[in-house]
C-alpha cells in the first residue's frame, strides 16, 4: 500500500512538473459530446459558424466532418473552448400533472386540482452544448461540459376528475371520480434528474354526463414532472 502510494505521489509530481517546464496546462475532460450531428451555433471560424457538422470530441480536440463538402478538420482545445453547438431530436416522454388550474366557470371560481392524470408526450427536443474550463491550480484544469436541454410538443393521456351537482348544469344526484382523456400542449426542460415543464390542455370527460360538465373541453393549466424515455 505504501508503495502505491509512493508512486501515485510521483506520477502528480511528474505530471504538474512537465506542465511547468513546458508553460502549458493540463487539462482533465469532465463530459464529452457523444458522436454525432450537431449545429454550430457559435464559432470564431466563420467557415464553420450555423453550419451542421459531425462531430467527435476526443477531450483535447474535436474531430469535424462537414458533410455538404466532405471536409475534415481538427480543432485544438484553445480554439473551440467558446463554441456553442445545438442537437435536435424527436423526444418521447411519459409524464404526471400533480396539479392544474382550472379558470373560473359560471359561479364556480378557479379550481385547483390535484387528481390523477397520466399522459405520454411527443415533440421536439432542442440540447444545447458549451464548455467551461476550470483552473485547479496555474497548470492544473478541469474542463466541462455544459448542456440545457428544452422541448415541446404535444401530449395525450387518460386521468380523473370529480363529478357531482357543483360541476354540472343539471343535478347527477351523486358524486363520482369520472375517467378524463386529456389532450394539449407542453414546453419541457430538462432538470437532468426529471423533467419539468407546463403544460396547457382540455378534458373530455368520458361518460353520459359530458354533456352536462361544465369543464368539458375547456381549457385548463397545469405542472408536470416526466421521465425521459430515450
């Protein structure tokens, strides 16, 4: 153990000494972008600035491939370290609404609901990338990636709601938990442990009493909390 230990202490003296001899730094890649087709939002190469290209980053520099002109290029870490690129993608979610509002109708005022409703989201999904570069010490880095993920798209999903004389135009007699299909719109962003995002929708309430239910395809709005499923 103390022999390991021996060694570990002179491989870091070897390493911070050869970056001091050579005036560089060195330089620890936390994160990397998965091979791919990206976007270049920003870039200092005005060649390559909003263009799409395939890109492989092998921590101390980026392999590009531009595929309108078959061009390869090799960019050094210094050069891309402000670069910003963009990936889209289709995005299939399943998500809960803890909660909605619901706005006012006839003498009920705005209602807010807590009943179940599970739905399944499809839309765009839009991922931006960049790096940061943390100094440690003069000749010691981290460098990261960083990312923000948004999206939109539609849903739909099934849930339930309450149903008795006080959301109704005429008297039921009762009081049950009616099943809802819910349909609308969502924007997402990506937490990384989940996803939060609002969403807006309407209810179609799925029995003989629809008719009757003041909040039939009325607009509501609501919260919700998903699962990423690719």
């Amino acid at each position: 153990m103390a022999s390991i230990t021996h060694f570990s202490r002179i491989f870091w003296l070897i390493l911070l000494g050869g970056g001091l001899l050579s005036g560089c730094r060195v330089m620890v890649p936390s994160g990397a972008l998965e091979p791919g087709l990206y976007h270049v939002n920003y870039s200092n190469d005005s060649a390559i600035s909003n263009r799409q290209v395939y890109v492989i980053d092998s921590s101390d520099s980026l392999q590009l491939l531009l595929p309108a002109t078959d061009e390869r290029r090799s960019i050094a870490r210094q050069a891309y370290a402000s670069w910003t690129f963009k990936r889209t993608e289709v995005d299939i979610d399943v998500f809960t609404l803890p909660f909605r509002i619901r706005p006012a109708q006839l003498t009920l005022p705005a209602q807010l609901n807590s009943n179940f409703t599970a739905a399944v989201y499809l839309g765009r999904r839009i991922d931006v990338y960049n790096y940061q570069s943390t100094a440690i010490t003069p000749t010691f880095a981290v460098r990261k990636l960083q990312s923000r993920g948004f999206g939109y798209g539609f849903f739909a999903g099934i849930g339930s709601t309450i149903v008795n004389d006080f959301v109704t135009r005429q008297p039921v007699g009762i009081e049950y938990e009616g099943v809802v299909f819910d349909v609308g719109l969502a924007a997402i962003y990506d937490a990384r442990i989940f996803n939060v995002g609002l969403a807006v929708g309407i209810d179609y309430l799925a029995d003989a009493n629809r008719r009757n239910w003041i909040y039939q395809q009325r607009p509501w709005f609501g919260v919700l909390f998903g699962l990423n499923l690719n």
